[in-house]
C-alpha cells in the first residue's frame, strides 16, 4: 500500500504536469465533478485545481441561472429571484468561498445542505461558480503612453459553473423527443431537437443519434438537461456540414439517463431530418 | 487525522486519474483497498485575448469590430494599427459533453485619462460539443469608438463562464 501511495505519488506529479501542459494563463481552473445532486443531509467535495502557470486567487459563488426554451442558462441577478430560487441559495452551504492557490494546487470545497424545517418537495438548484480574481490592478506601467491613440486592455474574468441540485421528497420527471431538423446558423450547421419535459424535477442525460440499420452512431452528445423552470427545450448541436448532411433522412434518437446511475433510457423515438 | 491525510492523497490520485483518464482509473481500483472514486471534470483555459490593439480616432464617431476569427474591420475615420486577435478559449472534459458558453454581451471601457468606450462582445457558439481533445469557443466584439475619442489606455473586465447543465 506504501509502495502503491510512493507510486502514485510521482504518478500524479507527472500526470498534473501533463495536465498543465497547454495552459499558460493565469486564472485556468479544473473542476470536478460536473453536476452535484444532493438528496438529503450528506453533503459532498468538489475538487477545484489551479492548472495555470501562475498563482491565482479564485473566488467560489452561488449563482440562479434559468434554462430558456433556446436550451441556454440565463443567468438571474439576486434581486429577481423567486423564494423557491432563494431557498435554494439560502440551503447550499459550501466553504472556502475564496482560495489563493499555487500551480497545480488542488483545493477541496466542501458542499452542503441546510434544510430548513418544513421546506417543500420539489427540486432546488444554483450554479456553483468558480472563477479566478484578476490581478488587482492591469498594470498600466506596463502600457506605453498613447500620446495620440487609444490602446484597449480587455481583462476576461472566465470561469465554470456546475449546478448544484438538491432533491427534497419523492419527485418524478419524464422526457419526450420532439421534432428534429437541421439548420443553418451563423456559426455553421446545427442539428436540432425539441425535448419536452413533465413532473416536478428535471431530467438528465446522454443523446444518441443513431442510422437504424448502422451500428456506430451519428452523433453522440453527453449531458443534457431539461431544468423545472422549462417545460420544452431546443436542444441545438453545431456540427460539422459532412455531419449535418448525413443526419438528413430517418434517424432514431435515444435520451438516456447518466452512464454513472445505469443509463436507462428516457425515451426514444423515430424521426426523419429535414 | 491520519483518515484526513488519507482522504487528501486520494483527492489527489482523483484528478492525477482524471488528468490520465482511463489508465489512471485502472491503476486505482488495482489496489483494492482505497475508495477512489474517479470524478469527472472540465477545464477551462485562456488561450489569447481579445484585442482591438491600437485606434487613432477620427472627427467623427466610428467603430471597430473584431469578429470570432480575429479579423478586424476599422470604421470609417479611424485609424487601426497592430494585430487584433479574438478572445479564445480552451474547455476539457468528458468526451461528448455538450458544455453552455457565454458571458456578458457588453463592456464598458475606462480611459487613464478619463474618457470612456463601450464595446458589445460576441461569442462563437451558444454551446460546444467536446471531442476527445475537448473544443474550444471564440469572443470578438465591436468597439464604439466616439468622436475625438480622449487618447489613453483603457481598460475594462467582462465575464465568460463555461456552465455544465
């Protein structure tokens, strides 16, 4: 066991340095896992890693975000939000909310549920945002004088948002697969597809797009949700014009659930692309 | 405290595994007696940003745009010189996963000076679909520049996320 920890050691060196490869920016980040459920009192850790070349301070938030009938997430400015988007906020419990990290340096971030005495069934969420603090001041030494221009310093704060859902009694959803076409869209083709949704909490899941008769699928897409907030959604995928074209004609998509909870199927259905 | 140092090596192995993928997933559950679990994840890298370099203004307002690609169109009256380049950034992840990418529409640009601009920003895609390298996604934006524009650096902070659903 000491040998294989030794080992493993060294290995994650290696395997953090390969993994730090092709970021050089300051602020880059890892996040793990992508989605975290919460179904009662047990809380959980989200894995949270410096992969920049620099040290770098991230900030960690809670944030609404609604899904549109588009498939996009809107994000709500805390003033807007409904109770039920405030009991989310207010029973999300996490720390740190704010870390300084060196390089490859991960950070824990414990998450966990306060559920106030008598809340109601139903599904409850917020996004967890984590996102490197900018340097405080864009050094504006560095800058040359522009005696008769105007130079532009553009300073992105990026970060990552995973949903964190809590899930109070016994809750129910199920999905069905609309029309599907593709489209032409200014940033190229997309293949679209109408999923529609019924209960009370969201459902999640892979998208198979597959020829019958043809065992290797056309298109695979991981990770779709339809939130509460939206009974239907456009689900919309850019792909390649090779790609569109042959999605053209009789197709069979399948929603399935989540590998990681069996990947059963939410529905399936039959459909000719426009 | 002895189960806490555990808890933080395996923490470790966790994104060591991540980072390897599936070999390192194996190399875990070989020991059979750590609870390793292997947790998916995304990354998020900058990979150049996004600049208008520099613009002389002119008698009248005007603007410059950059688009996704990079390609820059200077307005009528305006001088541009240097190389612009799109904001472009990197995301990681499990292969397939559909990954929400946007942040905010605007920014509002502050002179050293005093002066200021605004500048609308763009995005290449509402989402992106990972392959096994992972994907990437492109902000350009158009500057209004006003007329007379007050020379100066200026300077402005806007926000992009990558969001999991």
């Amino acid at each position: 066991m000491l040998r294989f920890l030794k080992a493993f050691g060294l290995f994650t060196a290696a395997a953090l340095g390969t993994a730090a490869l092709p970021a050089l920016a300051a602020g880059d980040l890892l996040v793990a896992p992508t989605r975290v459920i919460l179904d009662g009192s047990r809380g959980t850790e989200v894995v949270l890693n410096n992969i920049g070349s620099e040290p770098a301070t991230y900030r960690i938030s809670l944030e609404i975000k609604r899904m549109t009938a588009e498939g996009g997430l809107d994000e709500i400015a805390e003033e807007d939000v409904t109770a039920a988007e405030r009991a989310a906020l207010d029973m999300i419990a996490f720390s740190p909310r704010r870390v300084t990290l060196p390089p490859n340096q991960p950070q824990v971030v414990r998450v966990g549920v306060r559920l106030p005495e008598g809340t109601p069934p139903g599904e409850y969420r917020a996004h967890m945002l984590f996102r490197a603090v900018p340097d405080a001041a864009p050094a504006t030494a560095e800058l040359k004088p522009a005696s008769e221009g105007v130079s532009i310093a553009l300073t992105p704060i990026y970060g990552i948002t995973i949903p964190v859902i809590v899930r109070v009694g016994e809750l129910g959803a199920e999905a069905s697969i609309g029309d599907a076409w593709v489209s032409e869209t200014r940033d190229g083709p997309a293949f679209n597809f109408d999923l529609a949704r019924i209960g009370n909490r969201s459902v999640y899941g892979d998208i198979e797009v597959s020829r019958p008769g043809v065992a290797e699928p056309l298109l695979v897409a991981r990770g779709i949700a339809v939130y509460p907030e939206v009974g239907a959604r456009r689900v919309s995928l850019r792909v390649p014009g090779e790609l569109a074209a042959k999605l053209k004609g009789p197709v069979r998509i399948r929603y399935s659930e989540d590998r990681e909870i069996g990947g059963g199927t939410i529905d399936e259905a039959e459909r000719v692309v426009k | 405290m002895r189960y806490f140092g555990m808890k933080r090596a395996l923490a470790g192995a966790a994104i060591a595994a991540l980072a390897m993928n599936a070999s390192a997933a194996h190399a875990a559950s070989a020991t059979g007696t750590a609870t390793a679990k292997i947790l998916r994840q995304i990354t998020l890298t900058k990979t150049s940003d996004l600049q208008y370099a520099t613009i002389i203004s002119g008698a009248t307002a005007s603007t410059v745009a950059v688009s996704t690609a990079g390609a820059a169109t200077c307005g009528a009256g305006l001088t541009c010189t240097g190389t612009t380049t799109a904001g472009s950034y990197n995301v990681q992840g499990t292969n397939g996963a559909v990954v929400l990418v946007g942040g905010d529409s605007s920014v509002t640009l502050n002179g050293s000076l005093g002066g200021t601009m605004s500048s609308t920003l763009t995005y290449s895609s509402p989402n992106i679909t990972l392959g096994t390298t992972g994907g990437s996604f492109q902000v350009g934006g158009t500057l209004s520049v006003g007329a007379n524009q007050a020379s100066g650096d200026y300077s402005g902070t806007f926000n992009v996320t990558a969001n999991y659903q």
